[in-house]
C-alpha cells in the first residue's frame, strides 16, 4: 500500500478555503461543509490508491462500498 499522501484536489482545497471562511463568517454551515470536505478528502485517497495499487478482487471492492454506505459493523 502506498505510504505517501495524495495530493488534494481543486474541489478538496476548495471546500477547506470555504470552511476556513465559514468558521468565521458562518459557523452554522461549518457542519455540512465539514461533510463536503470529508467527502472529497475520501474522494481524493480513493483516487490516489485506485492509481497506485494492484487491482482489487470483486469481494473487496464489495466490502469496501459497504464500509462507505454505513455497513462497517459486518
């Protein structure tokens, strides 16, 4: 598994300049901002792993789309 960090996207770099902005300006938004940074942070790694290491079996691709739809308790 690759050890370095990917690097962050335009959206990603984005998203934390407007929570930066939120914090001071809107702190009732910084909760779904938080969501939308989080998101494409996940986004980006996803990205950078799927680049960069072998390919997966069908099972762990399965048990990976349960871990991001709420099923990590399987």
């Amino acid at each position: 598994m690759p050890s370095n960090r990917p690097k962050a996207s335009p959206a990603t770099l984005s998203l934390a300049g407007r929570r930066a902005a939120a914090v001071r300006h809107h702190p009732d938004r910084v909760d779904e901002i938080d969501r939308d940074l989080a998101a494409s942070q996940l986004a980006d790694y996803a990205r950078h792993v799927a680049e960069t290491a072998p390919p997966l079996a069908d099972e762990q691709v399965d048990r990976i789309v349960a871990l991001l739809r709420g099923g990590a308790s399987r």
